[in-house]
C-alpha cells in the first residue's frame, strides 16, 4: 500500500508521524472517508468541501488534495477502494494547547485500502442496533475531527450487546446519530429523520436519500424526536458512505415493524443504487 503523505506517495511503513504532532496529542485535525464504485471516488468534490469548512472551523489551512486522492487510488489501483483523508494542525514545539506553539505546515494523509464491501445480508436481512447511553456532544457535531471519542465509546457499547450499531442521543434526549452514520425512520409512510439541529453531521448520503425520497413524493420530516418514537416505526434505516442505506431491523432487542427490510426501505435503497451507478 502507497500512502500519501505530506505531499510524497511512500509505502505505509515508511511513515513518521512525529511525537509532537497535534492530531496525535489532541485530536487537533479533522478527516473525511469515502469509498469508490468501479474505481471512481463517489461524491470526492462533496466530501472535500466538507473537509475543507471543517479545517476553516478548526483554523487550519488545508491544501488541495483532490489530486493526490486521484494520484493515490491510481498507483494502488484496487478493484474498490475505502478512501481516509486526515489532516492535523502540525507538529507543536512542546505540550501546551497554543496553536501558536505548531512549528510545521499541517499533517496531511491520504490512505487508498482495498475495499471490503458489506455482505449482502447486510442489506436482505438488516442490522440490529442499540440506543447508548453515551451522548452526542454538540461541540463542533457538523464537523468531522479527530477526536472521536464518543463514537468510540458507543461502539464499544454495540460490541458489547452483540449489536452492528450504536445509536446516540442529544443531551435532552433526543434521537441523534449512530456512531458511523445517519439515522432514518418510517411512521405511516413518512420518513423521519433528526434535524441538523440536533447537532448532528450533515450527512452527504443523508442528503442524498432526502433529495431521493422527495423525488419519490415520500414527506420527509426533520426534526427533534425520542426513542419511543423510533421503537414504534414501522421500518428503519441508517446512511453512511461505505454501505449507502443499511436496514435496521432491531433496536434494544426490539424488533422494528416485522423484524425485516420493509418496503420503503428497500425502495428508498434502489433509488439509491440507480445514484451510484455511473
């Protein structure tokens, strides 16, 4: 594997990152993930436009990096690939949180790994999912940094229940997001989803599946909502780059509607691979 590196193609373990870089000490940085389909990088304008106002947020001047996620795909040149794109502030002098200590340009890493696509049982027989106790911050929440601690701890809270998912509430207790990915529900042939306002992160396949379940005369409703309301859906799904929509078909042990794919889902789903198709 070829990395990208602050602005050099090198092997994987050629890489040094210093001791003192601020991603490493404070999670001081902000990344984006995608994947491609046949070969191509989906969504990569989108998804560095969001990199890039996430670095404007944080007082990072990030560089252009369209051309080295196409020189990295290349020179690795997989079937598929799962595309992580990271960038700290630099390397600081000493400890201390000044930003006026970085003593370097800004980290820059672009990895291109092989893709391992989800199984198809991913998608015909759904995922099971949980309701954390670990809550979604919302400092900074529209914004993709390093530090990802709380959606750490939710996994580890999934692992623990057996589950695929975790899904977080607000500090009020309201519906969220999963760990990796946007949350959606169906109540009589409605679609709901948390608004932004419930600092969440704009997703770009959430926008996606919005704009898709418009042009299917689907109402989509955003806004605040708790647990219960999703416990009793008829269906739920969740979005995120490297699967596109995911059924979700236990929440807590619950079942949600019959414990399968529902309709709309599946519906939503195939309009979504008529978006990928290039």
């Amino acid at each position: 594997m070829l990395v990208w590196f602050n602005g050099k193609l090198m092997p994987r373990k050629k890489v040094k990152v210093d001791i003192f870089d601020r991603g490493f000490m404070y999670g001081d940085g902000v990344f984006e993930s995608l994947r491609t389909y046949k070969g191509e990088p989906f969504m990569l304008d989108e998804h560095l436009k969001r990199l890039y106002k996430a670095a404007k947020i944080l007082h990072i001047k990030a560089p252009d990096l369209k051309g080295a996620v196409l020189k990295t795909l290349k020179v690795n040149n997989f079937r598929e690939a799962y595309i992580k794109i990271m960038i700290s502030r630099g390397i600081a002098s000493s400890h201390g949180l000044d930003a006026k200590n970085v003593i370097s340009k800004p980290t820059v890493l672009v990895i291109v790994d092989e893709l391992k696509e989800y199984p198809a049982v991913t998608f015909s027989k759904g995922w099971a999912a949980i309701i954390t106790k670990v809550k979604r911050g919302d400092t900074l929440a529209d914004t993709k940094t390093l530090n990802y601690a709380n959606n750490v701890l939710a996994k580890i809270d999934a692992n623990e229940y057996r589950a695929n998912e975790a899904i977080m509430l607000t500090n009020e207790g309201f519906l969220a997001e999963g760990t990796v990915s946007n949350l959606f529900f169906i109540r009589n042939g409605k679609l709901y989803t948390p608004s932004l306002k419930a600092g969440i992160l704009k997703g770009i396949t959430r926008d996606i599946v919005i704009k898709l379940a418009k042009k299917l005369k689907i109402k989509v409703i955003e806004g605040s909502f708790k647990a219960e309301k999703l416990l009793s859906a008829d269906e739920c799904f969740i979005t995120f780059s490297g699967a596109g929509i995911v059924p979700i078909v236990k929440v807590d042990g619950k079942k949600i509607g019959r414990g399968k794919p529902g309709v709309m889902t599946r519906r939503l789903a195939d309009s979504y691979v008529s978006v990928i198709r290039y």
